[in-house]
C-alpha cells in the first residue's frame, strides 16, 4: 500500500510502497528524505463469537506498532549509516562518473504533520596516523521507540550487519559493534574502516565526506573538526554533531566546502628499517548484473554497486612510493582497461583500498540471454616493484532478463536496487 512521507517543511506526499528505505526529494524545498517503512496490513476482523461466549482478545494487539517502531529506528540508522557527514573518502582516481540520476521527486500536498519527538546523534571519527578510521557514535532515541526497538532487535550489532552497513559503501567495515545504554536510552555503535584517508604526498593527506544530508562545518581547532547536520527521519527530526578527530601531529587542517574534502599535513614518512613486505588482496563479488548496467559507472550515486576492490597492507619497514592498481572486466566493459588509480606513498602499516566501478558495454550487456561467465583481472605496481602483478579471478554477467527479481537486487546490491533499476531503465537500457 502507498506510503505517506512528510518533510520537515510541512508538506506531505505519497510513494509506492517498494520505495521504503529509499531517498526521495521533496518538490517543495528540494530536501531529499528517506521513505519510513510501510504501515502494517490490516488483518481480517475475526468472526463474531457464539451467543453466551465472552469474546477472545486479540493477541497481536500492538505488535503493528511495535514493529513499525522498530523498523523507524532501522531506517534512521541507515540515515546514521549512510548519511550526515560519515568519512567516505573515495580514495584515488576512481573513474568519473556520468550524469547523476534525478531521485524519485515527492509529489506534495499542503497538509501539515503531526508534530514529532527529536532524536540526537553525537559520533566521533578518530583516523590515525596511517589513515585508518574508528567511527563510535551514540543515538539518543525517545523511551517508548527505545524500548521497543531494545526488544526487537537485542543483538544491535548484528542488526547493523543486516542492514547492510558493510555494503552500503565500497570501504572496508570491521569490528562492527554495538549496545544499549537502559539508563539513558541510548543505542551506541561503533565500527573500524580500514584505509579512509590516505596521502597526496610525502606530508599531505585527504579525506573526503558525503554531503547527503546538508552537512555544515561549525569550527576546526587544532586536529579537529567538527560538523553539524539536521535530517528528517519517520521518527522526527535527527540532529547529529560529528567530532573528526586527526592525528594529534597534524596541522594545516582545511576544508573545502567545493570539494567537501578536508585536508591536513603531518610529518613525513621514516622507514623503520629496510625489510619490505605487501600483502595484496583482490575481492570481487560474484556476479556483475546487467539490468543495472549503467548504474555501475556512477560510483557517486550507487557507491554499493563496486564490482572488485583491491586492498594493499605495506606489511614492511620501507616505505612504499608511486602505488598504482588498474581493473579489467574480460569484454563486458567500453575500454580495455579501467584508468591507474594511485597513491603516492603507502607508509608502513597503511592499508590502501581502490574499488573498479566498470563502466559497461550497454549494447554488449543487452545481448546477453542467460549468465555468462567472465574473468575480472587486476594488475598492480610501485617504484619499488616496477613490474605488474596481476591477478584474476572469475566471475559471472547475468542478463537483465535474468536478475530483475527485486530480491536478487535487494541482495547483490542492498537498499538502493529498486531506485537503480528505475534509472538505469529511465536513461535506455534495453530491458525485457
């Protein structure tokens, strides 16, 4: 059944029910919200009871609410996860992508809303020396919404898993975690993202933020930054303050609203002594699906649709210069190879991290009738080790006939499927 969605500007507008999860944008102030779950069906009326028999309650009483309670703060962690001013550094010269599909607009009605309780978010993003990112942020939910969302989802950390934080970006997420706090009804997480910021240099290093929600600097002091950001939820109005904390050397700390990157120098590298070492790792996911064909080549607007990335650890004591790592997709792709992407200077212990968003053959793709299989390459180098390594794995091109299914999409890509396939559909992919 349809969804009703109100902005924080007053107006109200209906989407279909598939678009639960998702962003839309408001015609009225261009304000982009996240469609709330849809409300429970209403279940049949029971049959009257017999003369002399004293009717029997109901015993899903209340379980709508609760469940829609639950499935609230579900999306306002999404909100938490994938929006505000969460590090999403896209690291070296991942390919341009093209004209950025227009999100489903929200058609509005003046109609005002009922008004809602505010939530709070106050996160800390602590990157270190090697660029690496500890994220830990505590969400103050209402008492009523935390104790329901407490008995619906006991295991927070696994509720974070299963919503896709891992896949809601290309970044490498480990030692995801997460409690709750009774006395103040606080739900608190916390998550490790390797390789988020990385040098331009020998001293210069960058990180760049999301902007999906109006992210806005409120000061820089010494190492830090930090920002502010309002968001409309199903749950009300969330407002989050972010502390970026930078490694306690850095100076020359910047930001540039243009670019959304915030800049910072700290010393040079040292080797520790002259034994080298790299670990390099090639992870790939199965399949490629061609109903999203070209939505693959927009890494700005479908940062979960990667098709491989590749992880570097200088496992050494030297440090390692000139890194660059370039992706091939057999004959599904419009060029031989992807561009080189680069990094400067691996320092010993950083992790370097490059994701391949293929930009496909359209007309290629639309000829496929059933899965194919295909060989996904990569090749790597570095001033120290000048010749490439490649490596190659395999994996299979379904055809858009094939991976329509709306679960299929929901699972290889996560919540933004149904939206992608609209436009990869919208901008003349030849789809059954």
């Amino acid at each position: 059944m349809p969804i009703t969605v109100t902005c924080s500007c007053k107006r109200r507008g209906v989407v279909p029910d598939n678009c639960a999860g998702l962003r839309v944008r408001c015609k009225a102030c261009g304000r982009r919200l996240v469609v709330p779950p849809a409300p429970p069906a209403a279940e049949a009326a029971p049959a009257p009871p017999a003369p002399g028999v004293a009717p029997t309650p109901p015993a899903w009483r209340g379980r709508g609410r609760r469940t829609a309670a639950a499935a609230g703060v579900v999306v306002v962690l999404l909100l938490l996860l994938g929006a505000g001013v969460a590090l999403s550094g896209r690291g070296g010269a991942v390919p341009a992508p093209g004209p950025e599909p227009e999100p489903p607009q929200l058609a509005v009605a003046p109609e005002v809303p009922e008004e809602s309780e505010s939530l709070t978010m106050n996160a800390t993003v602590e990157i270190d020396r090697v660029g690496d990112a500890r994220f830990k942020a505590v969400l103050r939910l209402p008492t009523n919404v935390y104790t329901v969302f407490k008995a619906e989802t006991p295991n927070i950390a696994l509720a974070l898993r299963r919503i896709g934080l891992s896949k809601r970006h290309w970044r490498k997420v480990q030692e995801v975690q997460g409690s709750f706090e009774d006395g103040t009804s606080t739900v608190s997480l916390g998550w490790l993202v390797r390789g988020l910021a990385r040098p331009e240099g020998d001293t210069k290093w960058v990180a760049d933020l999301e902007d999906e929600e109006g992210a806005k600097l409120m000061t820089i002091e010494r190492n830090r930054a930090i920002f502010s950001t309002a968001t409309s939820s199903p749950l009300g109005v969330l407002t989050a303050k972010t502390n970026v904390v930078l490694p306690a050397e850095s100076r020359e700390v910047s930001w540039s609203a243009g670019a959304r990157r915030l800049a910072y120098q700290i010393p040079g590298p040292r080797a520790a002594g002259s034994r080298a070492g790299v670990a390099f790792d090639l992870e790939a996911k199965p399949q490629v699906l061609g109903c999203l064909a070209k939505c693959y080549g927009n890494a700005r607007r479908f940062p979960e649709l990667w098709a491989a990335r590749a992880l570097l650890k200088n496992t050494g004591e030297e440090v390692l210069r000139d890194y660059r790592v370039r992706f091939r997709l057999g004959d599904y792709t419009k060029a031989d190879w992807g561009p080189w992407q680069e990094c400067p200077v691996v320092v010993p212990g950083q992790t370097v991290l490059d994701a391949y968003f293929p930009i496909l053959d359209t007309k290629r793709v639309a000829t496929l009738e059933g899965t194919t299989p295909a060989r996904l390459e990569v090749e790597y180098q570095s001033r120290t080790r000048p010749d490439h390594v490649a490596q190659r794995t395999a994996v299979r091109v379904r055809s858009a006939r094939e991976c329509r299914s709306p679960g299929v999409l929901r699972r290889e890509t996560g919540v933004h499927a149904p939206v992608a396939l609209a436009d990869c559909g919208s901008s003349g992919m030849a789809l059954p």
